[in-house]
C-alpha cells in the first residue's frame, strides 16, 4: 500500500495545487493517505485498483456503494493518473476497470474543467446536484452516468 499512498498524495499535490487552498496542499501527506487508505479498505467501503509502468505506480481508481439514494448504486470515488501519463488511455482502462459500462456517479471539483470534459467524454453528465467538500472547502459537482 505504500507505493500507492506516496503516489496518491503527490498525484493530488500535483493536481490540484492550484483549485485547493495551499495550506491543505501543504498538509497532504503520504502518512495520512495511509491512513485514510487503510481505513477505507479495512472496512471494506472501497475496492482499489492501479496501473503500473516498470515498478511505479502511474493510476489508481477506487469505487464502491454509495452514500446517495437518488444516484446509481455505484459510485466512482477516485481516480488519479501521473501527469506524465495522462491522455493515453491509462484512466479510462482504470475506469473500465472499475465500473465498466454500468451506471454511477462521482464527484468532481466544481472548478476542474479538466476534470469534468473528462468525465463528460465517457458519458457523465452534471446532474445540477452540488455540495462544499468539507476537507477542502471547495464546492463539486456530481457527475452521473445512467
């Protein structure tokens, strides 16, 4: 797990260093991704996959059951791709790992245009839901896939 917690961290340093106050930016660190990631995947709340190229970690996806009762049963929690790695196919084989074809839903940074055409691309549409992320303060915007 550890390969994958030093990449998530530096992966959404790198990612969102300009959309997320850069005080929390500062505070992400691989310590406490372990400690989320183990938390989630003891309990079971997440299932996991990566991508490899040689021996590092390029991508990884996290999916799972849903907290909302009005979206799919099945939501895409996370996805993140090495910036050197992105548009080649690596995240959308990680997404079709995950939840293939079928319905779901996400959330996704409300000022990530990347992000969102992204997402689009593969069938998600904004479903007018939107909320604050309480971690970072930023609003987002659900995203479903029907």
């Amino acid at each position: 797990m550890g390969a994958i917690t030093k990449f998530q961290a530096a992966c959404w340093r790198e990612a969102y260093r300009d959309l997320v106050p850069q005080g929390y930016v500062d505070r992400v660190s691989v310590e406490d991704r372990e400690v989320r990631w183990r938390d989630r995947l003891v309990s079971g709340s997440r299932k996991i996959a990566f991508a490899e190229s040689g021996n590092a970690v390029i991508g990884v996806v996290s999916w799972g059951e849903p907290n909302a009762s009005d979206a799919p049963a099945l939501e895409l929690m996370s996805l993140y791709v090495a910036a050197g790695h992105r548009g080649s196919g690596v995240a959308a084989a990680l997404m079709d790992l995950a939840i293939g074809a079928a319905p779901a839903y996400l959330w996704v940074f409300e000022k990530n245009p990347r992000a969102q055409a992204f997402y689009a691309k593969h069938g998600f549409l904004f479903d007018g839901h939107r909320k604050v992320d309480i971690v970072t303060g930023l609003w987002e915007r659900r995203f479903v896939r029907r």
